[in-house]
C-alpha cells in the first residue's frame, strides 16, 4: 500500500526571521554558569588580592623591595586638608586593580616607615615624661604603641569593617549567583587602617608632643586643646576609613563609616558641658596616667 508522502510547507520569510530573533534571544541570555560552581569559584579567588599576609610580612623585612618616596608622598597626601589630596591615594589603589587584579598595597614601605615613627615618638615621650627607665619605659610604651594601639587594633578594626563592607554594603549582595562577585580584600581594609591611622598619629604623637606643657595643664584652655586634638584625630581617622570604602565601586551606602563622629562629638561637646560641674575630662591627662602614671 503506497502512503501519501506528507508535504511540508516551504519555509516563509516570517518563519526565518522567528527563528532567527530566537537564536538571538538564547544567545544573549549566555552568562556565567550558576550554582557556586568550580568556574565562578575560580572567577572570585581572582577578584581577590593574590598576595598573602605571610608574603607581605616577608617583604616587610626587605628593604630593597619598598617605595619609601612613594609611601612617604602618600602620607603627604593624607594629611592634606583638601579631599582630592587624600583621595589620590586611593586613585592608586583602582590602578593597581587594574594592572595587578588587587587593591590591596604590595609594597610594605608605608606600614614600616609608620611603625619606625611610632618607635621614635615612644623613645621622644619616655625622654619627656622621665621614666625611672628609659630603656624599659621605651620598650613598654613602644610596644603599647606598635603592636597594640596600631597592629593589633588595625586587625580588629579592618576585620570588622570588612565584613560590614562585604555582608551589608555590597550592591552584588543582590545579583544572582550567575554574576561574578567581588569582596573586599582583607589586606586592602588593613590598608585603609594604616591610611587613616596616619593624620592621628601625627595630631597625637607629634602636635600633643610639642603641646604637653599646655594639654596636661588642668585649666579649660588646656581640656578645650588636649580634647580638640583627640577628637579631630578621631573624627579624621573615621573620614579617611570613609573615602577607602568608596573608592570601591561594587560598596554603596559607605557613609556609614561616619556614624563613629557623631559619637566623637557628643562626647566631646559633653565634656565642655560637664566641665562647670566637675565632669569635664582631659584626654591628655587621661592618657598619661594610663601609660606614664603621670
């Protein structure tokens, strides 16, 4: 028995164009496989910084290796009042990602030359407060200085304002998995800690040094100088954290970084308004005690 073969109709010049607009349609719907897999693991241990902290401590002990002119420019900068100034070094680190694919510093220079002052601003202060030992007071107090008020300190704070920066600020939080990720580095945010770590320690070592016959004074000239250099040093420490998170493009909402002024000068204004009444406290006088039993 012989079939009827089935005719098929010719294909019409609005059947081509269908099927042609969707192969376009499927081709541009291609993107990153989703699903946490072995390709957008790899993509996201790229966004990373690719030097370690043990290979950055390493380079600390080399010399030969660091910028110090450049690192030396970059603290120049930071204490500029003008915030184009302070923002370059921070134009410095989105060229590095873009050269390099990190943020994060990988030259040591500015960390060990803020590490050499704080040591000779602890010796310049044991030699001014005459210590029974100027050797053992230096050691004690540098030691206070380095890795306490700045080292350790410096992990906190960056591990902290790290996680809010990548669970809280970061506008992929809302993008699907299919989107490549981009974290905050950890040694970047150590980066802004010593960026913003810097104009304090120049107000607090070096300005309060020359001034400590007027800040341990106990009149309100010397409360009004000693707690104006504490919390303009605050207050710029918390600035300079600010413009770090928003020189990265994938953080919004940075400003939160400045919440800790508005802390700073409560308390500070709360100490001119409880001086009258005996609650007024020197900052300086504070500090000396706590490290010279001054």
């Amino acid at each position: 028995m012989n079939s009827s073969p089935v005719n098929t109709p010719p294909p019409t010049t609005s059947n081509i164009t269908s099927a042609h607009s969707r192969h376009k349609s499927s081709a541009s719907r291609l993107s990153v496989p989703s699903g946490g897999g072995e390709y957008v693991s790899n993509i996201n241990n790229l966004c990373s910084s690719t030097m370690t902290p043990s290979e950055y401590l390493s380079r600390l002990t080399d010399i030969s290796q660091m910028d110090l002119q450049s690192a030396l420019d970059q603290m120049k900068s930071l204490l500029s009042l003008s915030p184009s100034q302070t923002q370059k070094v921070y134009k410095m680190a989105y060229y590095r990602k873009q050269t390099k694919n990190h943020w994060a510093r990988d030259d040591p220079a500015f960390a060990a030359l803020q590490i050499a002052f704080l040591a000779l601003s602890s010796l310049a202060y044991c030699i001014a407060f005459r210590g029974e030992s100027i050797m053992s007071s230096s050691l004690r107090f540098g030691f206070h200085s380095i890795v306490i008020n700045y080292i350790l300190s410096g992990l906190v704070i960056a591990t902290i304002t790290r996680a809010i920066a990548n669970q809280h600020l970061n506008v992929q939080n809302s993008y699907s998995s299919s989107h490549v990720r981009q974290n905050v580095e950890w040694l970047y945010a150590f980066d802004i800690h010593c960026n913003s770590f810097f104009p304090a320690f120049v107000l607090l070592y070096g300005v309060q040094f020359f001034s400590l016959k007027l800040v341990l004074g106990q009149s309100l000239v010397a409360l009004s100088v000693s707690n104006t250099l504490y919390a303009v040093a605050g207050g710029w420490y918390f600035y300079v954290t600010h413009l770090g998170y928003r020189a990265l493009p994938f953080l919004n909402n940075t400003e939160v970084f400045l919440f800790p002024i508005v802390g700073i000068s409560f308390i500070y204004i709360l100490n001119f308004v409880g001086y009258p009444f005996g609650f007024g406290w020197n900052a300086s006088r504070i500090v000396a005690h706590i490290y010279f039993d001054a």
